[in-house]
C-alpha cells in the first residue's frame, strides 16, 4: 500500500502566488538565479538558492546560506506573503505545455514507504547533493520543494480529481515560459478520506525526478527519529512533500548527447567504427530526430546522420541494457570516444531535448563537435528498472514541464 497524507500546506495568498512561484533550485546557477528573482523580492529562489541574497564569493553551501534560506522563509510569512492552512489538506496541481496536461495530487509521502521500497527508484545519487538538502530541509524545517512521483493509474482517484477541475481554482497564471499552472484545495474531510483509501490500494509509487530531495528529505527525518527515540510516526518529519501524477499523464523528453572532439579519428574513421553495431545513413543538413527506440541522429561536420543498432548489439532481456542511452554508451561512447565515467568526463555534455536539435547545431559550433540525438526514455521503461531495482545510466531521463517550487511547504514541525 502507498500513504498518501493531507499536511497543512505553507502557501501563497492568492494575489502573490505567481510572483512567489519559481523553477526548482537545480535546474539553474546562482548567477541564472540572482537574474530571474532581480527585482521580485517575493521569488522563491530567495529561499531555494539563498546564496542570490548573499555576497557573489559566498560558498553555496556555508552555512550562511541556509541561515539565510531560513530567515527568507519566515518573511514570506511573517510579512503575510505566505499563510498556513488552518487545517490539514491536499491539494491538485495542473500544468498545461504545448496542449498537454498533466494533473496531480498534492501530499506527503511516507519515509518508511521510501525505506521499504514501496517508493522505488532508478538513479544513484550524490553525496555532495544530498548534503546541501539535507541541510536545507534541517535549517528550514521544511520540504520546500515537491519530490515528482508517479503512479499506475486508478480510475477512482481520477474521479476525485475531475470533481475539482471543474470548479474554481485556487490559482491559475502563466509563466513566462508559457506553462499554465492551475491549484485546486481539498479541504473536504471525505474526499481526503477517499484519496487515502484509494492510494492505500496502489501497490507502489515510482521516484519520477528528485532522487537527492527525497533522500535527504529521509535522512533528515533519520536524524530527528535518532534524537527523538520515543517518536510514534506521526510527526511531520516522518513525510515528505510530493505530486503523486498518473504515468499516462507523463511525457519524457529526449536527453541529447555532445562530444568534444573525435578522439584522434578522422569523420571516415568515426563512421567505419560506427558501422560495426550499427547501420549509417547519411540524412543530410536537416536535423534528424528517431522516432523510434534504437535509432540515433548523429550530427558531425555540419551533416546529420541516422544510425541503428543492430540485433545482437544489445539485451532486449535487460531493463537496463535495452535502455537506448545504455546502447550508446556501451557501443559508441566508452569504446570509439574513450569516455568510461559520463558523470565526470569534461568530454561529455547532456542537453535535454525542451532545447531543440537546434541547439545541438549551436554547440558543435561553438565548443563541441559531434551529436546524438536520442529517442527518448518512457515511463515504462523507468517503472521496469525500478520494479528490478535496478539503476538508469546518467542523463536517461529529462521531464518538462518542472514543477514549480513555493506554492506548497511542508513545515515538519
């Protein structure tokens, strides 16, 4: 069974809630961060990325920064720019992109659901990562962003959801990027009550994006059980926020591949390699985009190229192995580039497919010379890893639109 748990939500009034609401603190810089909350002293980047409020030589991790993420915290709500909920509740949160919507519930997931691998996950992640939330949640004593689950879908709980979409929300703006965000409360005892019944009977939730905010958000609450040996499971610190979405709600997006250089070989050369796993059709000057697993665009020298694996070059009996991001690396991009460790290698940079091939054009122009547009990883493929508990390689898994972080905090005491 999968706990979902009604919280009362710290959150902006109504009239604030755009100018509170910002992209979450790791899809950019300090210095991106200090240049979209200028002028908004309202931004949650000022919480997220405290360090924009600090002087530019400021460690981001010293402790001056979650002592200022803290204190920027209590001003949203000692200065009536954020309020708590009188009572427990949950809340629906849609977006809209490009005509596609995807809707979801708005609670606090369990961390002995995180333990006990009823939460699965398909990344590794980082002890530095984890140490910087880890001391966000601790100074703030608070999730301040959402971790983004996914489930398998269930018609009753849409139910409850659509009974909502249908009546006046609780916000509704556009942001800059054209992404419509919509909230609705639900504050109705018996609808809660239902929701929780209902996901009580979904077997497991999946880790979609924010593998380092719900691990910190666990050891966090780790500590505090440790220094309160006679907690009971109730207190707040044993959840953590979430958006638990549908997977048929989900779309993910192509993570695209670029090199720096051709490693000694000659483009001949590179094409020889390639066509012992793979088989290589000159495209042509328009960019290529797969539109199927186990096809790759190749962009080198100002031409675009279509390759595709061969059978045999790879195990369609392994989650993992079969993953087209798994193909690339373990036939071109570790035994032709030399690139072993695509976590650290300065040779080696990702671009999520919200940019555009176009993009990819511009860099190999710029500081790079060869790309790889990739078919993208879906979300049956994330739950089969998962479900083997079993890990993506890095860069497999790139989702748009973000969730938005300031309009719900969870206050774990």
């Amino acid at each position: 069974m999968s706990v979902i748990k009604p919280f009362r939500g710290v959150r902006p009034l109504k009239e604030y809630a755009q100018k509170v609401a910002a992209l979450p603190y790791d899809v950019m810089n300090s210095e991106e961060a200090r240049e979209m909350a200028k002028g908004n002293p309202y931004s949650f980047l000022h919480v997220d990325k405290a360090e924009i409020d600090l002087p530019k030589d400021t460690y981001i991790y010293d402790e001056s920064v979650y002592l200022k993420a803290r204190e920027n915290l209590d001003k949203l709500v000692s200065d009536g720019i954020c309020k708590q909920d009188e009572k427990p509740c949950l809340y629906i949160y849609r977006q809209i992109m490009n005509g596609r919507s995807q809707t979801g519930i708005v609670g606090c997931a369990s961390v002995d659901d995180y333990i006990n691998n009823i939460i699965k996950k398909h990344e590794l992640t980082r002890a530095d990562k984890e140490a910087d939330r880890i001391n966000h949640v601790d100074y703030c004593d608070a999730n301040t962003g959402p971790i983004f689950l996914t489930y398998r879908g269930n018609d009753d709980i849409d139910a409850v959801i659509a009974k909502y979409t249908n009546t006046e929300p609780e916000y509704d703006f556009v942001t800059d990027d054209g992404i419509q965000n919509t909230v609705w409360v639900i504050s109705d005892d018996g609808d809660i009550n239902r929701l929780t019944e209902e996901f009580a009977a979904v077997p497991c939730l999946y880790i979609a994006d924010g593998h380092h905010r719900a691990a910190s958000a666990v050891k966090v609450a780790l500590k505090r059980r440790e220094a309160k040996p006679d907690f009971d499971g109730t207190e707040e610190f044993n959840f953590f926020l979430a958006v638990y979405f549908k997977s048929g709600d989900l779309a993910i997006l192509d993570y695209n591949r670029l090199i720096a250089d051709y490693n000694g070989m000659t483009k001949a050369e590179l094409l020889e390699k390639l066509s012992a796993d793979f088989s290589v059709e000159e495209v042509g000057k328009d960019a290529y985009r797969p539109n199927e697993k186990h096809t790759f665009g190749m962009y080198a020298d100002g031409l675009w190229y279509k390759l595709t694996a061969k059978k045999g070059t790879f195990d369609e009996n392994d989650p993992v192995g079969r993953l087209d991001v798994s193909i690339l690396q373990k036939n071109v991009i570790t035994p032709i580039f030399g690139i072993e460790d695509p976590r650290t290698d300065k040779r080696i940079d990702f671009v999520g497919g919200i940019r555009g091939l176009g993009e990819l054009e511009r860099r190999c122009g710029l500081d790079m010379q060869i790309a790889f547009s990739m078919f993208p990883t879906t979300l049956d493929d994330l739950m089969d890893i998962a479900d083997a508990s079993k890990v993506m390689p890095p860069k497999s898994t790139w989702f748009e639109p973000k969730l938005l972080s300031g309009l719900f905090i969870h206050k774990l005491t």
